[in-house]
C-alpha cells in the first residue's frame, strides 16, 4: 500500500458525506428542540427528587440521535454496522418515574426525525407533545387525597374514630390496619371538605386514640 493509497481509503471519502451546513442545521434545531424537552420535563416534574442530571441527559440524548442518524443516512454499509454496535449497548439504570420513559423517547424521536430532514413534523410534533404533557400533567385533582395514620387502644376507639372520620370527611377508606396487643394502627386514605384540617385535632381527643397523623400523598399509594 502506498502513501496515496492511504488517502484515497474509504475513510477519507466519507470525510464530505454530510456537509456542514446540514450538521450545523441539525444540531442547532436538535440543541432547541432538546431544550424545550428539557423545559416540559422541568414544568411537568412531579416526583419526590428533581434530577438536573436527567434533564440535561435529554438535551445531549437528542443532539446524539441527530448525529448517529445523520451518520446512518449517509451511509448504507455503515448503518448495518451501527445495527450491530448499539446492539451491544445495555443500559443499567433504573427509571424511577414512568413519565421519565415518554420524556426518553421523545428525545430519542426528535433525533431520529430532525436527522431525516423532517423538520415541521419534529416542532409541530414536538409543541404538540409539550402543551399536551403540560395540560395533562400539570392538572390537580378537584379534591387532593391524604393519609390518616391512626393509632388507637382497641376495636371500640376504632370504631367511633372511623365513625368521626366519615362524618367529617368527603371520603374515609382503609388502606391498612396493624393490630398488636392493646394497640390498632389504621392508615385510610380520606378527602377533605374545604381543606378543613381542623378534624385531626378533635379526633386526637376521643377516648382511646393515642396519635393522629395527617398525610399528603400523590395518589399511588403503596401498602
């Protein structure tokens, strides 16, 4: 092999596939479009811990995307090889929250359609998906669920507690309940009427109740 062999080599040939005014183009629109992703996701979070790291992982997962497509649309030999390398690639961590998965996707599609130079359909489709998300997600239930955590002395004060709880509550429903010698512990998911949290006080009052605790919780209660 000779010295202009080398630069006559496939390697060089593919240096002037993609121009630079597409990569330029891509790359800006895919940078926005990641961003305004990562501003949905921002809005929209709902979880116990907010993970900037996440959010940042949006924008670079859609700006890779656009250069792995770019990359494969110019070449068909290469686009069966990068078959076979993502392949191999194995992603171990766990996604706590299932909107996080929609958020993945999202930015994975955008890539995949700025890269094919499908341009309106990426921020039509993308403004669409966002004002979507906002509405759906951010809307608050009429009525905001809690939990009771009520510890008593036997099935009497149980009894009259929850009694007390249905008559001051829109709705009273037992999630779960420990029982031990001389003590009963219930958790029951209630509503409020009005935001009215003056109940808890009385019902600390009543003959054989020992605590009262008061939660707010999103809904997806586990137990």
């Amino acid at each position: 092999m000779t010295f202009q062999d080398i630069f006559k080599s496939s390697f060089l040939e593919n240096v002037a596939s993609v121009s630079f005014l597409d990569m330029g183009l891509a790359l800006v629109l895919a940078f926005g479009l990641g961003l305004f992703i990562f501003l949905v996701y921002k809005k929209t979070f709902s979880g116990v811990m907010y993970s900037s790291s996440f959010g940042v992982t949006l924008v670079a997962l859609t700006m890779i995307t656009t250069m792995v497509i770019l990359a494969v649309t110019s070449n068909v030999v290469l686009s069966l090889g990068m078959v076979g390398a993502l392949s191999i690639v194995r992603f171990r961590t766990a996604i706590k929250e299932p909107l996080d998965i929609a958020f993945l996707f999202w930015s994975i599609a955008v890539g995949i359609v700025l890269a094919a130079g499908m341009i309106p359909l990426a921020v039509i489709g993308s403004v669409v998906i966002g004002v979507i998300l906002l509405v759906f997600v951010n809307r608050k239930s009429h009525c905001d669920p809690y939990i009771v955590v009520l510890q008593c002395d036997g099935q009497d004060s149980e009894a009259q507690a929850a009694e007390f709880l249905r008559r001051h509550t829109r709705r009273s429903v037992v999630k779960s309940k420990t029982v031990q010698k001389g003590s009963v512990e219930l958790n029951l998911e209630v509503r409020l009427k009005d935001a009215d949290t003056g109940f808890v006080n009385v019902l600390s009052d009543l003959p054989g109740v020992h605590s009262v605790v008061l939660v707010s919780y999103n809904g997806e209660y586990m137990g």
